[in-house]
C-alpha cells in the first residue's frame, strides 16, 4: 500500500517569495505610504506590506475603516505598481450584530444559519476584537463556501493575499479555556460531533475554506494565505508563521526551531514574527532576527501595536546597513527560492532543512540546532547569541566554500567564521548549481567550483509567473576538468542559455 499522504504543499506566489513587512497599527494609509517610500528612498527592497485589524471598521472582518483608508483599491493599485502588493488580515469571529453584512448572511445559509451552535441548537457566542460574536463552522462544506465566497471583498479592495488570525479559534476568557466550549456542535462533513474534534482542524478548515474562495474567484492565479493555526494538511492551502512569538533571544532560536520542525512535519512555507511580536528588541537582537528572516521561507517583519515601529532604520545606521546587505541578497536568491518552492510541492523537501538533511546517521549533525541547509547548496549559520563576532560552524561531508570571503571548508567537522555584527555566515557546498537574479535582472547560473573529482550540480525551475504555468525543472551537472569548471544541463546535450558565473576557482 502506498505510504498515506496529508497532501503536496501549494506554491506561493513568488511575490510572497521577497520581503514583507507588518504591523499592527499603521492606523492610515498616510503611514502606509510613508513605511513604503521609506523603503524605497533607502534603497531596501519589499515585496507585501500587511494590514492587521486596525483597518477594519469596528474590528469586523471584511470591512474598511474609511476615514482612515478613505481609498483603499486606490492605495493598493499605486502600491501595486510600485512592486508592494498588500495583504490583508482575516479572522473568523463575526460580530453578532444585525445589520452586519456577514453576521445577516451567515445566518442564512443551509437550514440551520453558518454559526457554530450548543447541543441545544443556541448559536454559540464569544467575545474577540469586535465584541460579542458567532463563529463560521467551517467543517460543514456549505458553510466553506459560503465563507470562501466572501473573499471578493478582499479582493475588490485591492488585496492580494490573506493570512488568517486567531483562528484556534479564540475567544477571551477572564478563566477557563480560551476557545469554544467543548460541547460545541459541529458538521464535521456531515457525521457530526463536538468542539473536543474540531477544535484542531477548525483552522485548517478555516484555510481550505478561504483557499477553494480566492482560487474561485481568481482561478489564474495561484491564492496566498498562511495562518496562525492548522492541522495536518495545512499546507494544501498556504503556509504557518509563528504567531506572538516573544521579544528576546530565546524568541529569535525558537524561530529556527519552529522553521525546521514545520518543514519536517510537511508544511514547508512558513517564518517567525522578524524581531519578536511584543517588547522592544535592542537594535543588535533586531539585526540578527531580520538576518535569519531573511533565510527562511516567509520573511516578514511583525510587531505589536504598542511595540514601536520595526523599519529597519528605526534602529540606527549600522542596523540599516546590515539590513539592506541581506536584503539585497535575499533577492538576489528570488530564483532559487522559486525554485525551491517547486520543487518543495514536486518532492515533498523542505525549503529550510536540518544539517542532517541526506545524512540522518550523523549524530554530530542531529544534535547541531543552531544552523541549517537552504535546499541543498547553501549552509546558513545565523547569529542566536548576543556579543557574538564569531561562531563554530558544524559541516556536513565535502567542501565548503564562504559566501563572503571566499574561504574554503572541508567536512566533516567543525570549524569557526566570521560572525561580524554585519552580516549573517552562509557557506556554499562545493559544486551547486544555484539560479540567482544577474546584474541585469535576469536568470543567471552562480556555480561553485567542484572539488577534484567530485563533482555537483542543482536543479531550477524558472519563475513562470503567478498562474499555473507547466513546470519545468532543469538539471544541471559540473565537474573540474583541467582546472576548468564545465556546466552542462542534462537532456538537453550540454545547453545552458543564460549566463553562468563560477566561483571558489
């Protein structure tokens, strides 16, 4: 019998693949525009800015606060055109007042109303952000669609994207559980049952349910959603970031630990909070937070509303620096990201991978928590420690080349780099084949050199747009003959059609 499955992961957008930047608070769109000409007059790339609950009228999902988003289509196309998409925040409580378009039209949908219901057949009520509300049941398919149908909003607004919060889902409890009472009824696709069984897939239903609505309503293009909560099978539908993850440097390595463990449980897309959700970082614990954002697969700055502002300039100078230095280098590597995300869907391999990745019988490599792989060419050893100018890198087997100074490495074994303030120590493996963006902007192969008689190579998928283009991954090999680096893409009698430039010779 084969092996059972939860599902291959969808791919992003590969906008969703660049920098993204949140906060809870922006309040108007004269501070959006301000944050984003703020990147822009500073030479930093972005890629998404997110809206949070501050602009909803009244904390009510699918809704716009219009004083302070007077012309939020308007807003979204000037940012669109600029290269920022936005991206909205969705919740699933809905406030329980007549009037409110989603509360009215919930309640008609199937016999029973779209709300969540007690044994006695009385809707069940919570209190969230917008005061006394209902719960969508999102286990009931007529209920999903429903739901999903409810994302043309969102999208007449101008939005590109979701991600869905407090989808536990969450009710605030003075005591007790901060959810649904377990006695809560269900759908659970028809056989019924109580909270204790939903409460796990609620989110994920919450997901599919937004998901099947954005691929509806846009079927050319590829929907973008992550979500605070999940179940197995999550990443059908999108991706996961870390939720409030705290301010402090335990919060910066349970990030990485939190990227790897997804990865490993097949939900290969997702990232931390970049400088921790609540409290003020110093400007060093910020700097490394963002270096390691920069790595994993959703790269986003969030914060608090009562946590200050999170440019990458609110930090000093030195800070700036080091940030435009990774960012830079983040989209530089857009390609392979891309083609790390297809080729995450094609093989079920992570983008973010632990050292062990390809050779699980190493036990110095399973014990090593504080590094890992990008794919399989790039070794990333951030920073987790404060005052650290350098750092002890365990290796994987072969030869290692750093990304910066160009010193070579071999492996097994440990060995130390330079960790300065500015700049996070990534190495690449001997041989790879890694697609990164030229200095024109278009496709070039970046190759490091071979070991003699070793041998390499890399896999690439070309970005075909945000539709649903065939994928094609190209294979390519290199060898070291004569002191000569030689790349040659396989089936295709030695054809490469972009530029290729060799380093580590």
């Amino acid at each position: 019998d084969p092996a059972p499955t939860t599902g291959a992961p969808a791919v992003p957008p590969s906008w969703a693949l660049g920098p993204q930047h949140a906060r809870w608070g922006f309040g108007s769109e004269r501070e959006v525009r301000r944050v984003v000409a703020g990147y822009r007059a500073r030479g930093l790339p972005l890629s998404v800015l997110h809206l949070d609950i501050d602009h909803f009228d009244a904390h009510r999902v699918f809704t716009v606060d219009r004083e302070r988003f007077p012309d939020l289509p308007g807003l979204a196309k000037e940012l669109r055109e600029d290269g920022v998409r936005l991206v909205s925040i969705v919740d699933p409580a809905v406030a329980a007042v007549p009037g409110n378009a989603v509360f009215d039209t919930g309640a008609a949908v199937g016999a029973s109303g779209a709300f969540v219901r007690d044994a006695r057949g009385r809707t069940v009520r919570g209190e969230v952000w917008p005061g006394e509300c209902v719960y969508p049941d999102f286990t009931d398919p007529k209920v999903r669609e429903w739901w999903g149908g409810l994302y043309e909003e969102r999208l007449a607004q101008g939005f590109s994207g979701v991600w869905h919060d407090m989808n536990e889902p969450v009710s605030f409890a003075a005591f007790g559980e901060p959810t649904l009472p377990r006695s809560s009824r269900h759908a659970l696709e028809g056989r019924g049952g109580d909270h204790r069984e939903a409460h796990n897939v609620y989110g994920l239903a919450m997901a599919r349910a937004g998901y099947e609505g954005l691929l509806r309503l846009r079927p050319d293009e590829r929907p973008f959603l992550f979500s605070r909560s999940g179940w197995a099978g999550m990443q059908r539908y999108g991706g996961t970031w870390s939720g409030d993850v705290a301010t402090g440097w335990p919060g910066l390595r349970a990030s990485l630990a939190l990227v790897l463990g997804l990865g490993l449980c097949g939900v290969p897309y997702s990232g931390p909070d970049v400088g921790g959700f609540d409290g003020s970082p110093s400007p060093e614990l910020y700097l490394r937070w963002f270096q390691l954002g920069a790595y994993l697969p959703l790269f986003r700055t969030h914060a608090a509303i009562d946590a200050g502002r999170r440019e990458p300039w609110e930090f000093g100078p030195r800070v700036l620096d080091g940030a435009r230095e990774v960012l830079v280098e983040r989209e530089r590597l857009r390609p392979y990201w891309v083609t790390l995300a297809h080729m995450a869907r094609l093989t079920g391999a992570p983008y973010v991978r632990p050292l062990w990745w390809g050779a699980p019988g190493d036990r110095a490599l399973r014990e090593c928590e504080d590094a890992f792989l990008l794919g399989d060419a790039l070794l990333v050893a951030p920073v987790l420690e404060p005052g650290v100018e350098e750092r002890s890198v365990r290796l994987p087997a072969g030869r290692w080349y750093d990304t910066v100074s160009g010193a070579v490495y071999e492996g097994p074994g440990q060995v130390v780099v330079g960790a300065p303030l500015s700049r996070v120590p990534v190495l690449a493996r001997a041989g790879a084949v890694i697609p990164v963006r030229g200095p024109g902007g278009g496709l070039e192969l970046e190759v490091w050199a071979p070991a003699e008689g070793a041998g390499g190579g890399g896999s690439v998928v070309r970005d075909g747009g945000d539709g649903w283009a065939p994928v094609v991954v190209e294979r390519y090999t290199t060898r070291l003959v004569g002191g000569r680096v030689v790349v040659e893409r396989d089936g295709e009698e030695g054809l490469v059609d972009c530029p290729v430039r060799v380093r580590g010779l």
